[in-house]
C-alpha cells in the first residue's frame, strides 16, 4: 500500500492525491500537522521537512512528487494500467 504523508493545507499533497485516485491507485493518507509522530516520521524518511512523502510499496519514495514521476513510478510498479 502506498503512504502519503502530507497536510490538507499543501497543495502538492492535494495534487497528489487526486493524481492518485484519477488512477484509481489505493493509498493511506497520514496528515502530519495533527500527529507529531507522523511528521517526525516523515521527515526521518525524507530527511527533510517537506511533503508530500509518497512511500511505495517496494519501500522506495518521492519527496514532492510532480505528477509525471509520480505516474512513471506507480506504471514501474505495475499499480496503473
């Protein structure tokens, strides 16, 4: 499954997620600006504070996406037609 960390202010994460589910691609949506758990979390994958993180299955990840590499990876993992 696929984690998107991210904040309903971002408008990345937004862009991302509808990215997501014009695709028709499952994914968990964990909002970091109310859990400080998540944020750290976040930042300990990426390294820094920015979001989205988009975690893959495959544990590999994107930090603020754009939608071509984005669709590229879910194609590479075979998650979209």
């Amino acid at each position: 499954m696929i984690q998107i960390y991210g904040a309903e202010w971002c408008g990345d994460c937004r862009r991302s997620k509808r990215l997501l589910d014009r695709l028709g691609v499952a994914y968990d949506y964990l909002e970091v600006d109310k859990d400080d758990g998540l944020r750290d979390t976040a930042v300990g994958i990426a390294g820094r504070q920015s979001i989205p993180v988009v975690v893959f299955p495959d544990g590999t990840f994107a930090v603020e996406p754009s939608d071509p590499d984005l669709t590229a990876k879910l194609q590479e993992l075979g998650l979209t037609a």
